[in-house]
C-alpha cells in the first residue's frame, strides 16, 4: 500500500503525495492507495473584522509565541503527467485530513508543536488509477511531533514508527507540513526574511531529502487590533535526490521545481487562518539495474493546497 506525504513539502515544498502516484508506474509497485470520495473541506470563512484601533503604517508587531490547539481542513490536489511508451497520461491524486496543531515558539525562533490527523483519505483517478475498494484501512487517528526551524522541517508519528517507508501514518502527517510556517516574533508591512530548509522521508524504499530555498514578504496588515491579520506571501525553490542500491535494483531520484504561497495570520496570537499554494516539480526516476543500459522517466506533477481553519 502506497502513501506520502506533501513535500510542504512545508507549503511550496514538493508536495510529496505525488510519488505515491508515480510509484506504481515508475518502479512497478503494485500497492494500491486508499480511496475515498474528496469532498472539500467544510470551514466557516472568517471575514475581515471592522475597525476598532486603527495600526500606524510603519507599525510592528508582535506575534505570540504560543498557539493553542487549532484544527484545520487540509486538502491537496495533485496532477501527475507523465510519457508512458511515447503516450501521455494523467493522473490525480487528492488527499486531505482534519490537522490538529499546537505550536510553541523557543528562544531560538524555531517552533516546536503535537497534534494529530483525522479523517485521512486518499483518492487516485484518472490513467492507471486501481479500481477497486481500499485494501487497508488508514489509521483513525494518528499522533505527531514536529519541528520547523531555519534549517529543517521534521515531522514525526508518535510514538515513533520502525519503517516509515509508504506507511500510511506518514502519508497523514504529511499534511501537518502544509500549516507549519515560520514567522518571526516582530512583524511590519513590506518585512522580508529568507530560509533554507531540509525535510526527509521514504518513499518506494527510497529515502528522499528535499531542499528548499524560501522567500518571505509581508505584503500588507488588514483590518485593527485586537482583530487584525496579516498577509504573508511566500516563494519557495525546491530541488529533492534520493536512491536506493540493492544486489538486484538500483533507483534514483532527482528533481526541480518552484512554488508560492499565501497565508494570513492572526496578528495577536499568530495563529494560521488561511493558506493557498501552488507548486510545480519536475522529476527524473531512473531505473540503473542495468548500467549500460540505464531507464528514465520524466514525470511532471502541478500541486495545489488549500488549508482553512476551522475552530
């Protein structure tokens, strides 16, 4: 059974989830996903509150270092195109969850958060989507720990797995990474800051790092304290490798690609409210069992995610 996670990627990283679509195609494996019906996620929008005290242009602010637990309705939308003996297919895969997330800013600006995922499904359709039901059922609930720094971005099942290669349990955290942003403690309109961060998982028994290169801008603060929120865009570089080598098969990965993200926060306690994103990713798969005769597929994969709160 094939799962993964998301490659947010933190939101703008690779999503993840497409590898899982790939996986039967590119490397023969046979698994079969779980399926569910999508259904979009149900939230109540949250408007633009009216002003009480207005905020000086040049204001800053301070974002709280503490974020209770807050759920959100977390979807992505994967669509896979790919040569199969000279014909294009195409592929979609969608999965989403209920994320519950709690975080804690440390001295260091890095955030530390629990929570868990609920609801997790899966959905493949469309050239070489298996028909049939589910052949494993997905965990009702799965536990997780999680770090997002200026170098890494981990999460991890808890208690922690043995083997998490295509373990459904990773393919559900996978959406926690899409609503782990970073922001620092201070913030103004026009504010700028860049990252870089490494973020791991196996896929296919192919242990995978994705790299991203991220670009912060504040575009604007709308609306009055103590209600005010601010809007954060996001560009993200991406590029992800891996292999696996075995006295019988030898795979590798490589890829490239880029992506933007919207989000707006809470300017009090920092809480995330709404997220958007879009990714685009190239990727080689390349089969070298047989040196002198070495087998590459090139699989495009165009992602979408969408994240609203809903408590």
């Amino acid at each position: 059974m094939q799962y993964c996670p998301r490659v947010s990627i933190i939101l703008g990283q690779v999503r993840t989830v497409v590898l899982c679509a790939l996986a039967p195609v590119a490397v023969g494996c046979s698994s079969k996903p779980v399926l569910a019906p999508p259904a979009a996620p149900v939230a109540t929008p949250i408007p633009t509150p009216p002003s009480s005290v207005a905020i000086p242009a040049l204001a800053r602010l301070s974002i709280a270092g503490t974020v209770g637990a807050r759920q959100y309705a977390v979807q992505t939308r994967t669509r896979v195109e790919r040569d199969s003996a000279g014909r294009k297919e195409e592929q979609l895969v969608v999965s989403q969850g209920i994320v519950t997330l709690a975080l804690q800013r440390a001295s260091d600006g890095a955030l530390r958060g629990t929570g868990r995922v609920d609801s997790f499904t899966v959905q493949i359709s469309g050239a070489g989507a298996p028909p049939g039901a589910p052949s494993t059922a997905v965990p009702p609930s799965v536990q997780f720990d999680a770090v997002l720094d200026a170098e890494r971005v981990l999460v991890m099942t808890r208690p922690p797995l043995a083997n998490e290669c295509d373990r459904p349990e990773v393919g559900a955290t996978a959406l926690a990474r899409d609503i782990l942003v970073r922001v620092p403690a201070m913030v103004s309109a026009g504010d700028r800051w860049r990252d870089s961060t490494a973020s791991f998982f196996c896929r296919v028994g192919i242990p995978i790092t994705v790299y991203s290169r991220n670009e912060y801008v504040v575009e604007r603060i709308d609306g009055a304290l103590p209600l005010a929120t601010v809007l954060i865009r996001r560009t993200t570089n991406i590029r992800l490798e891996g292999k696996r080598a075995s006295p019988w098969r030898a795979l590798e990965i490589s890829g490239a690609g880029s992506g933007h993200d919207e989000f707006r926060i809470d300017a009090i306690t920092g809480t995330l409210l709404l997220l958007d994103g879009a990714s685009t990713v190239t990727l080689d798969m390349t089969d070298r069992s047989k040196p002198a005769t070495p087998r590459t597929q090139r699989v495009q994969q165009n992602f979408t995610v969408h994240v609203v709160r809903r408590n």
